[in-house]
C-alpha cells in the first residue's frame, strides 16, 4: 500500500522539521516531513507536508490534531 500524504497548514514559522516530528510521533513515526521553504526569503512558509507508511497512522493523526494548536 503507498504511503499516505497529509497537508499540515498554519504552522509557526519558527517551527522545525524536529518539531513536527516529535509532535506527530503520537500517532505513529512520520516516514517523510517536507517544510519548503520561501525562495526568496529563505523562511519558512508556514504549512508542511507529512507523511505516514501506515493510512490508519495518518486517520489517526487527523482525528488527533485536526483543529488543534500547534506550539
């Protein structure tokens, strides 16, 4: 089974990779996080993308965090 993509929006731009991590691994280990990056800024653009093996990991990550804060 592919591994399952979700859309992290509004994030603090001075959150890290090492943040989302730590944070998600509730559910289950993120295989894959991208934060890209302003081209021109270099900064943070404020959402993610993450990404579970399992789809149940990722369920279980929506129902967890949808709507909540993050830092």
């Amino acid at each position: 089974m592919p591994p399952v993509r979700l859309f992290i929006g509004n994030l603090p731009y001075q959150a890290t990779e090492d943040d989302l991590r730590q944070h998600f691994a509730q559910v289950g280990e993120p295989t894959q996080i991208v934060r890209p990056l302003d081209r021109g800024t270099g900064r943070a653009r404020g959402f993610a993308f993450l990404e579970y093996a399992e789809r149940s990991q990722a369920e279980a990550a929506i129902q967890q965090f949808d709507g909540q804060l993050f830092m």
